[in-house]
C-alpha cells in the first residue's frame, strides 16, 4: 500500500464518498428543480474512470466507500462497477462498501448487493404517507420504495433509514416513523436540511426544521442516551432508554465535527471537494484522460493538502449565508 492520506490539520482521509450520477428517478422538492438540465453523458466519469479514482483511494488507505449520487443505482452498468470494488473486499483493502439510495430500484438488486459483499444500505425517505410522499419526491411511488426496503432486509441487507426534517411536513410523523423503524429493526437518521442549488419555488427558510427542536420533542416522551460514538461525520447518535433504539441527527450545519472529518467527495464528473460546505475543490479528470497532466494519485495527495479546516454554513441570521451554489445530486449527499 501507498503512504496514508493524512490532511493538513492531521485527520487522515479514509472514507470516500462517490457520486456515480447526477440523475434520478425522483424530483425530490429540497433536492433538485422539477425540469432539471442533467449533465451531458460525456461529462461523467465511465464506470472504468470511477474503479481507477476509487481504486487509487483505496491505495491510499481508504476503508469505506459509499456509493451516492443522484440515484445510484439509476446508473447504466452500476453494478459493474460495484462488483469491481467488491474485489477489494475480498482482499480485505476495503472495509465497507455501501450505498445510499432512494429505494426505488432496491427490489431488482439487493439480492445481487448482498451477494457482492454490500452489507448496509442507506435508504431516504421522509414520510409514510403515499400522497405525501408523492409530493416530497414529486416522481416517487412510495409502494415501490416499500417494496425495496423489504427486499433488501429478505436479502440479509440492514437497512438505516434517512429522514429529512421537514417543518410543516413530517412533523407529526416523528413518532410513527419511529415505531415504524422499530418494529422493522431499522434505524434511523434525521437529516436537517440544508441549503443546496437552486430549488426553484421552494422556501428553504420555512422547510427548515431545527433537529435542536425536534431532538425535544423526542425527550418529551423517551429519555435520550447519548452514544459517545463518532463516524467522523455529522452524525451523533442517541438511544431512547425506554425502547433501545437508535436514533441519529445530522446536522450539517453545525461545525463541531469538522475536526474528526475523514471523508472527501467524488462528483460524477471527477471533481473531488474536500468539504461539503466549501467550494475548493481538484479536477481528478485529467489525470485520467490527458497523459500531460499530472498522475493520479499526485493529483489527490494535492487535493488533499489543500482539505480546508472546517466549512461555513448559518441560518441564524435568518437568511441563508454560505448557500451553497450547487446541488446535493451532484455532489453526493
Ligand atoms: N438518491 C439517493 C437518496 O435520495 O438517498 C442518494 C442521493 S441524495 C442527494 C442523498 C441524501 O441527501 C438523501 O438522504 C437526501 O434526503 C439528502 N438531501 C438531498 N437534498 C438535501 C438537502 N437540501 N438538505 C438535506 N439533505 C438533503
Ligand atoms: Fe433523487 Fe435522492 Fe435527490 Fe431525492 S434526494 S431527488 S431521490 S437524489
């Protein structure tokens, strides 16, 4: 193996987030316009590009791939491209190789998913109401994603749902949603929604649900555990005593993981960002195509080294500072 990938302020770099498309099957309202203007195919990495970015990474010391986009498993040739990674698994180089996905597609591949070595998905979805969840994701069947979810859990997948807060929206379905994961020994995350893209009409501002608020609703009926655990993410995690289950928050706004940050993002068309909430990031793509420019893996120990210390995001002034220009499809949410 290559010498570990370790930034500037000393977090070595060990879990990639890959977006392998920036389309999807749904229109998800926080997500993505209705008309979206999709990039041109030939700016996507090939499935070939995507095993040698990933392949380097893995090289270079990191042990978790997730697999987002876009809808991921909308991508033409996907699953070559995982059973490509799966043989770093076998060779133990990799630790984990996951997805997060919609669900749509989850009842034709999760046997092939589980058989590949994928253990975990993550599956999003924010409500359990069909006429709901036809609004929120404007092109979803909620019956489709049902099916999927329990596909994926026949075929040995564990399944952690993804919720995004939404104020006005899934409000009341806090507790059922609860119940719901519970009773299907799945956990689940609540996501604050963050300010990504141009979402056309949609009000940000008035979507926005505060986890702060709805982590205390939550202590008005269960007492809340905290688990020292950490993914190097924005995650944190709680156990609710009276049932044991676990419930996470990602607050992406907030900074206070940024110091134990160990991942990077690879967008569809090989630009690598080193923070969510930053704009800085490196063209991996000429490396791959043009043999002038800089090898590959030079071209990631530099993207590295400029891996900032922490991003920028507030709403408490009431509008929506450090927005970030470009949509979570493409850079992997
Ligand atoms: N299509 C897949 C899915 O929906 O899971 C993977 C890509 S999607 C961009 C990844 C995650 O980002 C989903 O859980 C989605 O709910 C979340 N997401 C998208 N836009 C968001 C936003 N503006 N704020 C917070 N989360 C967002
Ligand atoms: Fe598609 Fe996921 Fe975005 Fe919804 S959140 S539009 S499913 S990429």
């Amino acid at each position: 193996m290559n010498a570990p990938l370790i930034d500037p302020f000393h977090r070595p770099v060990s879990y990639l987030r890959v977006s392998v498309t920036d389309r999807c099957d749904f229109r998800c309202t926080y997500c993505m316009s209705e008309n979206m203007t999709f990039l041109p195919k030939r700016d996507l990495l090939t499935l070939e590009e995507l095993d040698a970015v990933s392949t380097a990474f893995i090289g270079m010391g990191v042990r978790k791939l997730r697999i987002t986009g876009g809808e991921p498993l909308v991508r033409r040739g996907i699953m070559t491209y995982l059973k490509a990674m799966a043989r770093h698994l076998d060779t133990g180089a990799l630790h984990e190789l996951t997805l997060t996905t919609n669900g749509s597609q989850l009842h034709r591949f999760s046997q092939e998913l589980f058989a590949l070595g994928m253990r975990r998905v993550n599956v999003s979805l924010d409500t359990l109401d069909e006429e709901k969840f036809a609004r929120i994701t404007r092109w979803g069947r909620l019956k489709q994603v049902m099916r999927g979810i329990e596909a994926a859990q026949e075929a040995g997948l564990r399944v952690k749902i993804n919720t995004v807060a939404l104020r006005g929206f899934n409000e009341g379905e806090l507790f059922a949603l609860l119940d719901w994961c519970a009773r299907r020994d799945m956990d689940l995350t609540f996501i604050e929604v963050m300010p990504m893209g141009d979402m056309g009409e949609e009000d940000r501002l008035g979507q926005y649900w505060p986890l702060r608020d709805l982590r205390a609703r939550l202590a008005e009926r269960f007492t809340l555990i905290d688990l020292a655990e950490s993914t190097g993410g924005p995650a944190r995690y709680v156990r609710l005593s009276e049932t044991g289950q676990k419930v996470g928050f990602i607050t992406p706004m907030t900074h206070n993981f940024c110091e134990s940050c160990n991942r990077v993002r690879l967008t569809c068309t090989g630009e690598l960002y080193m923070c969510l909430g930053q704009e800085d990031r490196a063209d991996l793509r000429p490396s791959l195509r043009d043999p002038a420019a800089p090898p590959l893996e030079e071209a990631i120990r530099n993207a590295i080294a400029r891996k900032p210390k922490g991003h920028d995001f507030d709403y408490s002034r009431q509008q929506v500072a450090g927005q970030m220009p470009r949509h979570m499809s493409h850079t992997g949410g």
